[in-house]
C-alpha cells in the first residue's frame, strides 16, 4: 500500500538547538534506513517549511503508523497521511471508467 506522509511542526520545539539538531540527524538517519529497506520510495525536507514527506510503501496503515511513531522526531510532528493508488491503479480505474462511460 502507498501512502503520502507529510509531518510539519505543531509549534516550537522547546529544544536547545544542539538537542534539536541532533533529533534531525537520526530523523533522516531513520528514514534513509527505511528507504533503503524499500519502505520509503522518496521524500524529503519540504523547503522553506518545517517539516518533511514522503511516499510509503508498506503493507498496512498499521505498519505505516509503526514506521511513523518510531522517527525521533514524531512526538514535535503534526502529520497528514492521505492513501494512494500506484499509477498503474489509477490509469486502470481511468480506462474502466471511460469504457463504462462509452457504454452509456
């Protein structure tokens, strides 16, 4: 299953900022552990923004919510996480409903 994931700060992160920097190293430790496990097909910092995202690829919301919960910075994170279609998906659902629409 896919699944965008988009986590930005609620509010200020009551951190010093060598505490806070360190969090942010293992944060994108973690999650380039995960991409390199294939759990994680891309994502990044979003720019000029406080927070990051990514596009998931586990199998359930359960494992999804497991992978998010265990980033060291999920406790300071507010997140969106909307499910996805893989292309090929979508690009069926298109044609079927195209085919249904034509047989009207």
């Amino acid at each position: 299953m896919l699944f965008f994931a988009k986590g930005e700060f609620k509010d200020v992160v009551n951190l010093s900022s060598e505490k806070f920097l360190e969090l942010a190293v293992a944060e994108w430790e973690t999650i380039s552990k995960h991409k390199s496990q294939g759990k994680v097909l891309t994502g990044g910092a979003l720019k000029d923004r406080k927070g990051g995202c990514g596009i998931f690829n586990v199998d359930s919301k359960q494992e999804l919510d497991k992978l998010l919960s265990g980033l060291p910075m999920f406790p300071f994170l507010e997140w969106v996480i909307i499910p996805l279609d893989t292309i090929e998906d979508a690009l069926n659902s298109a044609k079927k409903a195209l085919k249904e629409h034509r047989s009207l």
